[in-house]
C-alpha cells in the first residue's frame, strides 16, 4: 500500500512539473513573441531559405516599422511582395535611389542570384529585422490552424481539471500517531 501511494505522489509530482514547465514556456513565448507587439513590432515566421544563413527557414523574425528613408544597403528589411501576392518578404538592401517622390529599392535574398525591384513613397513605411528566434516558428506553424488553436486551449485545461479532480479524490493522508516523532 506504502508503495503504490509513493509511486501515485511521484506520478502525480511529474504530472506536476510537466504540466507547469509546459504553462512556463508557453507564458515565456507568449512574452517574448507579444512583448514586441506593445511597441509596434511584428513577429513573423520566415517561409524559405532565401535569407540562408542568416535567416533560415522556421526562424521568427520581429520586425519593427521604419521611415522607408532610414532603411540603407545591407539593411535587412521586410516589404510587400512587388508581385502583389500578398506576401510578405524578408531581403536584404543592395541599393537605394530615389526618383519622383519615390524610393526605388533593389533586393536580394543572401542565398539568392536574383533581385526584386520595387518602390515606395518617399514618406513611406517598411519593416526593419530587428531580432531573430531560431527555429521556433517549426513549433508554432501546426498552432496556428483551428485544430491547434484548440489544442492550446483543451490541453491545458483538461490538464488543469485532472489535477484538480486528484486533488479532490486523492486518498486521505493517515493523521500522525500520538506520540511519534515529528
């Protein structure tokens, strides 16, 4: 009886730690990825090799606003897709000119032969890479469908209720004996 209470306070001790180190780390990511969200800086999860080694893809990269006039050759820099896809692309600054009221930027992936050209107003805005989390965007890309997003919330809920349905039917603990040593 001794030890199957042992084995069932180890079990219900590692149950503990899993499920705090797991809240821990959540809470940590959430700091380090929203934190940046109060000054006006994106995170953003890099989707291919172009910016190899520098950027890899799975990185997350924060990127904080710019004037698009503060942003010069070797900046690494985030703009829209000049194809209008939608996207969003990571590059780093080869030259900068400007021309009617517009800056005329060329960019290039570090792992790529090929640039982009593309312009902006002179009053503009781009993103400028400031930091770079390696890898974690790998972890947090299955998160962001619905299924993921539920798991974020189900898991540790139905974490905290198991621990909390032990805490109300685990065994009752035998007093102390009178006249025992404390």
């Amino acid at each position: 009886m001794r030890a199957a209470r042992r084995l069932l306070a180890t079990a219900t001790a590692a149950l503990g730690l899993v499920f705090w180190s797991a809240a821990g780390a959540l809470v940590g990511l959430v700091l380090v990825l929203g934190g940046p969200l109060v000054v006006g800086w994106r995170p953003m999860t890099e989707m291919s090799d172009s910016m190899r080694p520098l950027l890899r893809r799975g990185d997350v990269v924060v990127v904080a606003p710019i004037a698009a006039r503060a942003a010069g050759p070797g900046d690494v820099v985030a703009f829209a897709d000049p194809l209008g896809s939608g996207r969003t692309i990571t590059h780093r600054v080869i030259t900068v000119r400007e021309r009617d009221g517009r800056l005329h930027f060329v960019t290039r992936g570090d792992a790529n032969s090929a640039a982009e050209r593309w312009t902006v107003a002179s009053d503009g805005r781009i993103g400028r890479v400031v930091f770079r989390l390696p890898r974690i965007g790998l972890v947090l890309q299955p998160l962001a469908g619905r299924v993921g997003r539920l798991l974020l919330v189900a898991l540790p809920l139905a974490l905290l209720c198991l621990l909390e349905l032990w805490q109300i039917w685990r065994p009752e603990r035998e007093p102390p004996r009178e006249g025992a040593a404390a």
